[in-house]
C-alpha cells in the first residue's frame, strides 16, 4: 500500500525545478518568503543590494489584494437562475424582496472575512503567488486561512489542469499527536517525554479527488491517525492550490518575478558593483613623498587648520579615476529600474518626467497597466475566488451561519478583477463619448438628448456602486419637480403674498353657496 510520505517523495521530483526557480526568485526580491533549503530561522539570508525588487512585490501583492478582495465592498454576488428571474418578475415585490435577502447573505460572508484575519493570510498568499508561481491555502473549520508555501506540498494535475491529488507536508511536535498515535509509533520513533519538545515529526495529510468528491487523511510514519479521515463535496473541497500562471501539461505554475529575473539579476549586480565601487571610492588615503621636505607624520597628526611647514608637491590623494565608468553603469541601472517599475505597476514608473504632467494623462497609463493584469485575474478568479467563497459559504452553512441556499438555483459570480476592468473600460467610454458630443456639438445639445437618469445608472453599474434606491424613478421626479415649483412660488409670494394666497383658497360657508352660485349664471337666470 502507497503512504503519503513515499506519494509525496515521488511527486517531489517533479517539483524541484519549480521549487529552485522560486528560491532564485526570492533571493532577489524577499528572501524570506522562500528561503534556501535547510533554513531553520537562525542561519542569515541573502541580503539584496537593490530594493526594487522588494518594493515592486509588496506594491502588486497590495494592488491585487484590493482589486481581488476590496475592503466593506462584495467581491461577488449571488445570481438566481434566468427562470426564477422570470417567475419572481410576475409577482409584484417578490424580485426585491429575494435580491434583499441575497444582499445580506453576501454582507454576512464578507463580515466573515472581515473577522477572521483571513486577509492577512491572502495577503501573504499573493505574495507567494508573486515570487513561486505557486501556493496553497486551507480555510480552516472554524474560519481563517492557513498558507502553504511551495516547499511544504506537491500537487498533481491532469492535462486540463484540474487538480488530482495533494499531500502536504508539516513537522509537529509529538506531544500535539493523539496518544494511541505514539503508542504504535516503532521504537525509537517516541522520544523522551523530557525531550519531545524539541523534536519533530513530519505529518502527512493526503487529498484524492474522486468521482464523486475528495478523500482526506493524515499520516505520521506510514500510520493512519484516527478521526482524521474525511470526504469533501468535488466543488468545496477547503484545499485550494493556486497558481500564477497557467501552464497546459503542467502541475505547477511560474512566477511573476521570474519573467522578469533577467532584469533583477542585472539590476543585483549592476547595483553591487556601484555600491563596492562607491565605498573603494570613498576611502581616503594620502601619499607623502618620501624624499620630499614634508613629513608624514605631519601630515597624519595634523588637525584641520592646522600650520604645517612643507610642500603641497609631496602629498598626493588615491584617486579611482573611474567616474565614466560609473556613469554608464548608473545609466543601466535607470533604464533597468523604469521597466521593473512598469512590470510591478510602481506609481514612480507612470508619472513621466515634464513640467505639465495631467492627471487624465496618468490615469491613462495606470489604466493600461493595470490591463496587463487581465490573464492573471481570469485565473485567480476561477481557482481563487470562485472556489473560496463556494467553500466559505459551505462552511457557513455546516457552522448554521447562513441558512443552507438552494445550490441548484444560486450560482456566486466574481464582480471584482476581470469584471472590475471591463466596468473600467465601460466608463472610459461613457466619458469618452460625452466628451466628444461637448466638443463637437456643444454641451447645450447633450442636455437636450441625454437621458440623465440612464447616465447616472450605467455611469454607477460602472464603478461597481449598488444604484438600487439612488436614482429617482419618473414619479419620484415628478414629486420632486412639483415641490421644486411650490417652493419657489412661495419664496416669491413672501409672508403676505401667502396670507392673501390662504384667503383666496378658503371655504366660503357650509357647503350650500357654491350651488346657488352657479345657478345664477345658468340660462334661466341669464333669462
């Protein structure tokens, strides 16, 4: 029978260049995040010399997490089946009402979010996606997410990417593990109870997808660990591999960083080079001439200001004489660190160097890099957010959270990344299209023939607003034009103008002279 551990070892190799490739990645930008094998928290790493690297993965990491998770703002909604749209269309009240109730089971999954930290740990997960190309969270039962680098699980995948099979990795101290667990342990595999805090043993959890869902199971030298087997739902399943890119044929995707490794590594050693030379440039070391009149222990005891008797001709500085040199290093080093900036989105790269620099102009350039990002949020949504948020609200619902929802007929779709881009190019163009009517035409003709209700509504569906109760409806804007009216007509009339306005609009008796009245212009009485 195969254990997890000897599964893990043959999923290993397969591994290892992508592994290697992630470590190279991170000694140039944050080697902490991955650092070299046989690292135990005390040994030193590798310190960069350049820190663009650096900036430029904590500035993407930051811009994705906002646009994939945005703070007090759904990330997704709940869509009903096109037919029940069509039923609930029928009833009067009965859409709003449902469109009500779906809007606070997505408040309540967010507020979840919120309050479990779980940001923090997607934060550090973008991060790893960034520099590895690879990372794997595991929501927890009772709310949070648990991060796994690349070097602590293997995953399989068959050729259209779906995942086959994990095991993943983890070293635990043995006084975390069941009794019996340590009881059929082999001898000399126990330890001392005085010792057991400062030894390990690595623990297995192995994931197979199924027919009909996910089989789970943790190992610890080949020994099944009671109450850890389970089965998971084939969609919510709380084991999500995620990768940067997608690779066909592939297990594994490729960083971020390492598309532009080529440019980190110049820009390392270019800046090395500067910052050794600068330092050899810095040192000061004066040579006296040995057979000249000064001396040379003059020269080093002497204060500054001091009078010395001698001849300037004896004395010289060390000098490199490399200033050319440097300068067309420094020069590379600028062209290197502009396309860094632009590939990590830095604000530095998009605001060009010029007297008059508009804000229209910048957000021009930072919309089209953003746009650079268009293939990763299609992946991310679809491995990363779509799967997450099935899985949380499944949870939700096991913790009684939410009430359990008909799967049949509620489908979560992404509202941010991809979807958030296409609603950005939608309002470029509404303003590219007013614009263009102002200047051709004038802004007296946009007035005649917008439909300012309808602008409003597309201009807000655009940036991502809820519009539903923030425009007015024609009856509401006819109300609001009446009141408009009356109060102007009262600020007209002033005090006595509405005591004249109130006679005028009294009753005149009980009711019985305004028939006598009318009687007397009839025809008999014109008779």
């Amino acid at each position: 029978m195969t254990t997890a551990a000897s599964r893990y070892t043959q999923l290993q190799s397969e591994r290892d260049p992508f592994l290697t490739r992630a470590r190279q990645s991170a000694k140039l930008t944050i080697p902490s995040l991955m650092p070299p094998e046989g690292h135990n928290g005390t040994s030193k790493l590798y310190t960069p010399f350049q820190g663009v690297g650096a900036r430029g993965v904590n500035n993407l990491s930051a811009k994705l997490l906002l646009s994939l998770l945005p703070p007090n703002t759904p990330f997704f909604r709940l869509q009903i089946d096109d037919f029940v749209l069509e039923k609930l269309a029928q009833r009067e009240g009965a859409r709003g009402e449902v469109e009500k109730a779906l809007n606070k089971v997505e408040r309540s999954v967010m507020t979840e979010i919120e309050t479990n930290a779980s940001r923090t740990s997607i934060g550090e997960a973008l991060k790893q996606l960034i520099v590895a190309g690879n990372v794997l969270l595991y929501l927890m039962p009772y709310g949070g997410v648990r991060v796994f680098n690349l070097d602590r699980f293997v995953v399989l995948r068959d050729p259209d990417g779906n995942v086959l099979e994990i095991v993943v990795k983890e070293s635990v101290s043995p006084t975390a593990l069941p009794k019996s667990v340590l009881e059929a342990l082999p001898k000399g595999e126990q330890g001392r109870k005085s010792s057991t805090n400062h030894r390990t043993l690595d623990l297995f959890t192995h994931i197979v997808r199924t027919d009909s869902g996910w089989d789970v199971h943790q190992e610890i030298k080949g020994i099944e660990i009671d109450g850890t087997r389970g089965r998971y739902p084939l969609d919510k399943s709380p084991w999500l591999p995620l990768r940067w890119s997608k690779i066909d044929g592939e297990s594994y995707g490729r960083g971020y960083v390492e598309d532009h490794i080529g440019d980190l590594r110049s820009l390392e050693a270019l800046t090395k080079a500067i910052v050794e030379g600068s330092a050899a440039a810095a040192k000061v070391v004066f040579f006296v001439n040995p057979n000249g009149t000064t001396s040379m222990k003059s020269v080093s005891e002497s204060e500054s200001g001091a009078v010395r008797s001698g001849s300037k001709e004896d004395v010289s500085v060390l000098q490199l004489e490399k200033f050319a040199d440097f300068q067309i290093a420094f020069r590379t080093i600028e062209m290197i660190e502009q396309r860094l900036s632009l590939a990590f989105l830095l604000n530095s790269a998009i605001q060009r160097n010029g007297e008059r620099v508009t804000a229209e102009e910048i957000r021009t350039m930072a919309g089209e890099l953003e746009d650079t990002l268009g293939g990763v949020y299609s992946i991310l949504s679809q491995e990363f957010q779509l799967r997450y948020v099935t899985s949380l609200m499944h949870d939700m619902e096991r913790r009684k959270l939410l009430p359990p929802l008909p799967k049949e007929l509620l489908k979560p779709s992404i509202t941010t990344g991809m979807e958030a881009l296409g609603r950005g190019h939608d309002l470029n163009k509404l303003d590219a299209l007013i614009a263009g009517i102002q200047q051709a035409f004038g802004p007296q003709l946009v007035s005649q023939h917008l439909n300012v209700g309808e602008y409003i509504k597309r201009r807000g569906t655009a940036l991502g607003i809820d519009m539903a109760g923030l425009v007015l409806d024609e009856e509401q804007q006819a109300q609001a034009s009446q009141q408009a009216q009356l109060q102007m007509i009262l600020e007209k009339l002033g005090p006595k103008g509405m005591d004249i306005l109130r006679d005028q609009l009294k009753p005149t008796g009980d009711g019985e002279g305004a028939p006598q009245e009318a009687a007397q212009v009839g025809p008999e009485g014109g008779g």
